[in-house]
C-alpha cells in the first residue's frame, strides 16, 4: 500500500510539471500582442530610423498562410512541407520465463517494440497574410503537425534491409535472445506547406529582415499551430485543467496509502 501512494506521489510530480508547462503556454498565448506582417515592418523600420536596424523585438502572434518556393521532401511518405518528424518501430515476440509463488516454472510470449530510427528536420519558410510576408524560423518551436503515414509492414525474413520511400536501413540477421521480429511500423508528421497557422514568437530584424523565431526568454513559449488562437486557447485550457485534477487526485490519494501504508506496518 505504501509502496503504491509512493508511486502515485511521483507521478503527481510529473503532472505538476507537464500541467506547469501547459499554463505557461496558455499564459504565453494571453500575453503575446496581436499583429500583422505590415505592422510589424512598420515598427521596425520605425525602430531602425532611431535607434538602428537589429532592435525589433516583439512578442507577437501572427496568422497567416505557410508558403516555401523549396520545401522539405519528407523522409517516408515524401510529401512537401517545411517540418517532419518520423520514426520507424521494430515489433518483435520473445519468451521471457518466470518463477510463480510456488517455484513453477512459466514461459510465455510477450509482444514489445523499440525504436530503431527517428528522424526530423525543418527549414525556414515564408508566412503569408493579407499586408505581406515574412520569414519564420522554426527551430525550437513547438509545431504542431499532421499524420501522413502510420503503417505496419511484417517481417520480410529473406531481406538484409528495410526501405520505406526515401529511408533505408540495415538490418542483422535476427535479434536473438528469443526474440523474433514480426515487422516495422513506420510513422511520419508533417506542417504542410500552403496550411494556415498561428505563430506565437519572437519578432526581430535580425539582418535588416523581419523574422519571427523563438524568443530568448524562457518563460514564453514558440508555438506553430494549425489551430485559430481561440481554438488553441481553448484546448491548452482543458489540458491544463486536466492535469491539475490528475495532479491533485494523485497527491492526495497517493499520501493517503502512504500514510495508511506506514501505520498499519506498525
């Protein structure tokens, strides 16, 4: 009993900081200022006829349309975009023995995964709106992606290597210790180029060019979503709500059995 309320302590503990997270973001949302592409190019030619080129720095979120003359050709399933993430999963059967409580010996099939590659990349593309363009860097931001590709493919036992598109691998003989692979899931995201985002970032003139990245301070957060601001907003609310009612129920639940796990061992 105790050992459990432990457990559920440390997983409050985790919730404490996943649910911190989404109310920094939510946070993050609120506080950034609304603008445009034209607005921000005035406040920064405004910035640089005073003080110099170099100085904008705004906390903005921006809606717009993502354009890229050169797009990325995603690894998998080779669609343009401007970010994928993907990751290809070796599901394998072995046998694993156990000792029941009275010294039987039980052998039995278990099915498990791992991770034999993943995989993301990005390059900086164009954000479009009704006054004009600018250029956003992703890195570091958190993008929210669409699923192109989640497929399974079995065991090909006469192969030396697995393809999937542009993807190719090397593969051993076979895995050993009772295990045997019954194939490879392959799964793939992607921001799509020509999709209308929401940008909450950093604005600067780095260069004498307007760029939209991620911002210095930790506290504010980079996001690069598919959803309007209100419908971000809403879903980066529940969440954090839910959280800190999982993180509670945790805590309070968890130092419950702990404690009745502590006197009755008494």
């Amino acid at each position: 009993m105790a050992i459990f309320g432990g457990i559920l302590i440390v997983v409050g503990i985790i919730l404490f900081f996943v649910q911190k997270n989404y109310s920094s973001k939510l946070q993050s949302i609120r506080l950034a200022t609304s603008s445009n592409v034209a607005d921000l190019q005035r406040i920064a030619h405004e910035i640089a006829g005073e003080i110099g080129s170099g100085n904008l720095r705004e906390y903005v979120k921006v809606s717009g349309i993502i354009r890229c003359d050169r797009p990325l050709i995603s690894e998998l399933k080779q669609e343009p975009c401007v970010y994928y993430t993907m990751r290809v999963v070796r599901e394998y059967e072995e046998q694993q023995t156990t000792i029941d409580s009275e010294g039987k010996t039980r052998t039995e099939t278990r099915r498990n995964s791992e991770t034999v590659s993943s995989n993301s990349q990005s390059i900086p593309f164009t954000l479009q709106d009704n006054s004009g363009e600018l250029v956003v860097n992703p890195d570091g931001g958190s993008i929210e992606t669409v699923q192109i590709l989640n497929e399974f493919r079995p065991e090909n036992s006469s192969g030396s290597s697995i393809s999937f598109g542009g993807f190719s691998m090397a593969i051993g003989a076979g895995m050993g210790g009772g295990r045997r692979t019954i194939g490879y899931r392959y799964t793939e995201s992607i921001l799509p180029c020509d999709r209308e985002v929401l940008i909450i970032g950093t604005a600067a003139d780095d260069g004498g060019q307007v760029t939209l990245r991620k911002p210095i301070q930790t506290d504010k957060k980079f996001v690069i979503s598919l959803k309007s601001e209100e419908e971000l907003a809403k879903s980066t609310a529940n969440a954090a709500k839910g959280f800190l009612y999982g993180e509670i129920a945790c805590f309070a639940i968890g130092a419950i059995l702990l404690i009745l796990g502590l006197v009755l061992k008494k």
